[in-house]
C-alpha cells in the first residue's frame, strides 16, 4: 500500500524513509544540503526552486 504524506515540501523530504529506489529527493534539495554543508549557504528554509536557490547564494 502507497503511502500519501502532506506538508511542506521542506518537511516531507527530510524523511530519510521515504526514499527508496523509485523515489529520489528532489536535485535542488541535494545541491542546496551540500552547499550548506561545505559552509557556502547559511539559511535554514530549504529552496523550493532554482531562484530560491540563486538567491540563497548570491
């Protein structure tokens, strides 16, 4: 059975158990969590889009 979850995107893909190998974290999660650990982005609120993340960096 298929499990429906709801929330904010933030929220929901920060379940470590929801992925599996049909499901992978969106590309913009994965690129914005290695930038905030190599020190380059300093927000908590993950980007929801490639503009949101743009100006997390500049």
């Amino acid at each position: 059975m298929e499990e429906i979850k709801e929330g904010f995107p933030e929220t929901i893909f920060s379940d470590k158990n929801l992925y599996t190998k049909d499901l992978r974290k969106p590309i913009i999660l994965e690129l914005y969590e290695i930038l905030k650990e190599k020190g380059i982005v300093k927000k908590n609120k993950a980007p929801r889009n490639v503009g949101e993340l743009r100006k997390l960096i500049e």
